[in-house]
C-alpha cells in the first residue's frame, strides 16, 4: 500500500502536497531530536535551545492539522472514495510524527530535574549510543519511505527494536546504582523518551514492510520473508 501511496504523491494529484507536508514534518522532527539530544547531553542548559525547539513543534502540529484538513477535503469530494485507504495510511504515520516532536520536546525537558551536566560514566555513555543510533535511522528515515526500500526498512526494524531494549536496560541499571534522586530522574526519563522516539520511528519504518491493518506491529514471520536472518 505504501507504494501506491507514494505514487499518488508523486503523481500531482490533491494529495501531492499532503506527501510534501509528511516529509516536512520528518525534517522538522528530525531536526527537533537533534536539538533535544544537545540539550540532553549539554554540560549547561540552554534556554533559546529549549525556545528553538518549542517554536519547531508549533510547526509539526500546523503541519498535522494542515494534512488533517487536507484529508477531509480530498475525501469529501466524490469520486475520491479510491483514496481512503491511502489516506488512512497517512493519518495514522501523520500522528506518529507528530509523536515524536512531543517526545523530542519532553527530552529537552528532562534536564530541568538535573541542571548540572550528567556523571561521565557507563550509563550516560550507553545512553550516548543510543541517542547516536536513533538520530543516525531517523536521518534515513526519509528515504527508506521514499524509496519504499522493504530491505533496509526490516533492518532498521530489527535494530530499532534492539534500541528500544536497550533503553529499557539503562532503566534497569540505573535502578542498581548509587546515583542521587536528580540524576537518576534524569537519565530514567531520558532512556524513557528516547524509546518513545525510537518506537515512534519504528512505526513509519512498519509502513514499508506491513499491511494497513498491521501498522505498528512487527511480524516476526513477514520480517523474516523480507528480510531472512542469515
């Protein structure tokens, strides 16, 4: 289905510009989860940082309610009834970028419970790799949907899901170690959104690979049929 999605946008028709808006609002958030990591990890916080990543979500949710309303125009009109399916399809990855502009913004958040820059240890280096790993399959995102690449879509499935359980591991460690109250809030509520973020990402990349009414779930059978481990 993403295909046929695809070529309707490529195709000049009503829903042409709603496409150029969903790639927007990947560049945005995009954008918007580079400048949350470098708060994040920033030894100080920085409050036009914090302002510039606010003004950008403003952007995403116009972005959202602009294609909403795109949508409904375009299905109001008769004749149009052929395109539910498609725009279906792109309401449901609409949300989900628009999920993760929220949860960038809760990221950029997270360093009021611990103003000082975060301890050099273990943890906060795991949590530096994944923050690298995520904005890396966020900055291919574009493409594997644009190119509706089935392969490296199922790649980047299988290692956003390692990220998410890696995540859900500096949860764990950071309940066994000797960190204060602060820091630990901090780092549990940065591992947290970052998997949010991860998660939300996954959920495009399940456009690729999955029927409509399997978005954002992961077939571990149809992986396999696209993608064979080796």
């Amino acid at each position: 289905m993403l295909k046929e999605l695809l070529s309707i946008f490529r195709a000049g028709e009503p829903l042409a510009e709603m496409g150029e808006n969903f790639s927007r609002m990947l560049e945005l958030t995009h954008e918007m989860t580079i400048m949350a990591g470098e708060i994040y990890f920033s030894e100080l916080l920085q409050a036009d940082a914090r302002t510039a990543v606010y003004k950008t979500d403003i952007r995403v949710n116009k972005l959202e309610r602009r294609i909403r309303k795109q949508v409904i125009a375009h299905l109001s009109v008769t004749g149009n009834r052929a395109s539910v399916p498609y725009c279906l399809l792109l309401m449901s990855l609409v949300k989900d970028v628009e999920r993760i502009g929220d949860y960038a913004k809760n990221l950029s958040e997270a360093r009021d419970y611990h103003p000082s820059s975060l301890p050099d240890d273990q943890i906060v280096q795991e949590m530096r790799e994944i923050r690298r790993e995520i904005e890396f399959q966020f900055s291919e995102i574009g493409a594997v949907f644009a190119s509706s690449d089935h392969e490296r879509a199922v790649e980047f499935i299988r290692e956003g899901r390692d990220v998410t359980r890696r995540c859900d591991a500096v949860v764990g460690r950071v309940a066994r170690s000797a960190y204060d109250a602060s820091t630990a809030t901090c780092v549990v509520m940065g591992a947290r959104f970052y998997k949010r973020i991860a998660a939300h990402v996954l959920n495009v990349l399940s456009s690729v690979v999955m029927p409509l009414h399997k978005l954002d779930y992961y077939d571990e059978k149809r992986l396999a049929e696209a993608l064979p481990e080796e």
